[in-house]
C-alpha cells in the first residue's frame, strides 16, 4: 500500500502531495470532492492543491469544438506534472483525449454521477420543455454532439454558440435575453448545487451523452507507483468500465471535441451495454447501433499494483484484466460496426463544415 513517508516523487518526505486544479469553480469543487476521497482514506498524507489556468479556460470567445486542440484543459496541468511541480491532477474525463501523452495515465475513474445532459431555462421561460418552447425560441450550446442531436428533433428550435465556465453560462442566460434556454451536463450542475436550476434532463433516446461525462478521472505520471497505488482506493470498477467501452469507441472513430459522437452504456446482469452514434451536423444523417460484451468472468485475475498496462488511458489497478480487456474490445468493435455502414464521410464531413463556420 501507499508509504505516506513518501511523496509522490518516491522521496522521503513529510508525505505531502500536491493537486493540481484548474481556477474555474467546477473544477475546485471537483478537486476538492476527490481531496476528501483521499483524506478520508489516507488521513496522514497532506494534500496541498495547486489552481492554473489552461488555455480553455483563456480562450472564451471561440466554441470548443473550433479550437481544435485536443488537451484544450489539460496541458498547463500535465507540463506542471511532468516537472513535478503536481503530483496528481483532477479532470472531468470528458476533457480528457483518448491517447494521453506519454509518461501519463489516469489512475483512478471515480463512481460516476448522472451522465446525462440537462436543459437550464431562461427564469422567463420557467416550466417549459424544449418540446414546449415557443418556436424560433435560442438554446445555447457549443456542443456539436448536443446541436446535432437536438436539432433533429425540435426543427423549431434555434441552436446557438454560448462559452465560458459554468457561472458565465448561467449569467448570460440569466442576465440577458439572447438564450430561451441552455444545454449543460447534469453533473456539472449537480456538483455546483444548481440542481434546482434543471428544467429538464434528457434521456439517451432524445440525447446520447458524451464519452466520459459525469466522471472525474485522477492523472498521475505513469511510473508513479505509489501514486498509483493510492489513488486506485477511489476507483469504481463498473464506472471504469462503461468509460474504457466509450473511450475505446471514441478513440476507434478518431473522434475528439470537434465531432458530433455520442455514447451511452449500462451494465446488467453481467454484460455491458454500449449504445454508439456518430450525427451529420445538422443530425439528418445519423449512425446508431448498441452492441454487448460480458464483463464478468469466474475466476478472473484482477489487474495488479504492478501492472502497467493501460487501457484506452487508464491503469485500472485492482479491476480484473479479462473484463478490462472485453470493455475495451466492445468499444473498438462497435466503432468499427459504424465504420462499416460509413461513419468516417459523416465525421469527416461534419468537421469540414464545422471548421468552415
Ligand atoms: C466537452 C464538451 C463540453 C465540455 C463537448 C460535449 C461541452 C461544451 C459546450 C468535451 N467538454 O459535451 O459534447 O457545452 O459548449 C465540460 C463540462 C463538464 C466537463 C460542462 C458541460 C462537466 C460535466 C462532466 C465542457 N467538461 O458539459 O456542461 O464532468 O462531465
């Protein structure tokens, strides 16, 4: 187990550990609920936590999907890792790529919160539904994959950019008249205690969640063991996973940020349910299909302390292998099903588009 007379450089130390954050308010709440995590279970180690801004969080005039850049928020934190200045560092893994850079790994998925995403009303419109909404009526998102899916199914409706962190969004739906509505992810709002500001959640069968959402992921330097070795105390085995199926299909399709791809997943009675899409922007165009592995094997040997192998990102210590190994082949499989009845012309013809706004 983790030597608290250790830092997380393997040295001697006074068993201190430093998180880094980003500055916005989410991702200090989020940091702070998995310092907790790990007080709780370490009560001797010292957690000291680290704020830095990343370019996402500079860049707010411009809609993610048209940044291009695919460790948007990740960057900054892991040149601080690297340098050792942290020694772990807390993410929503939705912001994460699939392909970490190398020398990184995500040693923990913790228990995910709800997935789905939420609809936020202008207090004006209180009450209402999108299905209810005056037609014409402007919901904001830079979510392709939300535009995409939503645009199908309420032609009515206008969809429009809208950036900034959480308590920006909020203030320009609230304070001006340019939104009816807003689409956010419930966790998010969840963890900022806004949930009485849901007006609506969406079910998959409306709006398919992204890859990851809902779950925050610990990044350490991959040949940290003993950091590994401690953060794997917050991991949630069927969290990881759903998100290394979502992750593996995403990674297959070469998808990211900037195309519309969604997921969702389940896990019943031993099996592991993951529904994939891939929409034209516009979401006249449309692939979807679900596929299922079994992830629960007698006998099965779990994944050790010491072993490094990773899977789509993450080193899932203290998970048995062979499941790791079957979520990650489902997700791979059910990409390559898209790929087949020609997922890549939809994709690459909704990044062209959407590079061309
Ligand atoms: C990514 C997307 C968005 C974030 C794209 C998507 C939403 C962007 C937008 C990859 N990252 O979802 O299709 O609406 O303009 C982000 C949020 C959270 C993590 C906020 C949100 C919090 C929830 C979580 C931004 N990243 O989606 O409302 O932990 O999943």
């Amino acid at each position: 187990m983790f030597d608290a007379s250790m830092d997380g450089s393997g040295q001697k130390g006074g068993g201190l550990i430093r998180v880094g954050t980003r500055k916005s308010q989410l991702a200090r709440i989020q940091t702070d609920s998995v310092v907790k995590m790990l007080t709780q279970r370490f009560p001797d180690v010292h957690f000291d936590i680290v704020a830095m801004s990343t370019t996402g969080d500079k860049i707010l005039d411009t809609a993610l999907s048209k940044i291009g850049e695919k460790s948007l928020f990740t960057k900054e934190l892991e040149n601080a890792l690297e340098r050792k200045e942290v020694d772990l560092v807390v993410h929503s893994l939705k912001d994460l790529p699939t392909t970490l850079p190398p020398g990184f790994t995500i040693g923990a998925v913790c228990k995910r919160e709800d997935p789905h995403d939420a609809v936020v009303f202008h207090p004006s419109n209180a009450g209402n539904t999108l299905k209810s909404l005056p037609e014409n009526s402007v919901i904001g998102t830079s979510s392709l994959r939300r535009a995409a899916q939503l645009k199908k199914i309420y032609p009515q409706l206008q969809f429009k950019d809208i950036r900034g962190n959480l308590n920006t969004r909020l203030k320009k739906l609230d304070d001006q008249n340019n939104f009816n509505a807003i689409i956010l992810a419930a966790a998010g709002l969840h963890r900022m205690g806004w949930e009485e500001r849901i007006g609506q959640i969406l079910s998959p069968e409306e709006c398919l969640y992204a890859v990851g959402q809902g779950a925050l992921a610990v990044e350490v330097r991959a040949k940290d063991q003993d950091l590994l070795n401690m953060v794997c105390a917050l991991q949630d085995p069927q969290t990881v996973l759903r998100c290394i199926a979502e992750r593996a299909f995403m990674r297959k399709l070469e998808g990211g940020c900037s195309v519309p791809v969604a997921v969702s997943t389940f896990i019943k009675d031993s099996q592991l349910y993951l529904t994939g899409a891939v929409y034209s922007l516009d979401g006249s165009d449309c692939l979807k299909e679900t596929m299922q592995s079994c992830i629960v094997f007698p006998n099965e040997e779990v994944e050790g302390p010491n072993d490094d192998s990773q899977h789509v990102g993450i080193t899932a210590v203290g998970v048995p292998h062979k499941s790791l190994a079957s979520a990650e082949c489902l997700g791979t499989e059910l990409a390559d099903l898209l790929l087949s009845k020609g997922a890549k012309k939809i994709l690459t013809v909704a990044r062209q588009l959407n590079d061309a706004r």
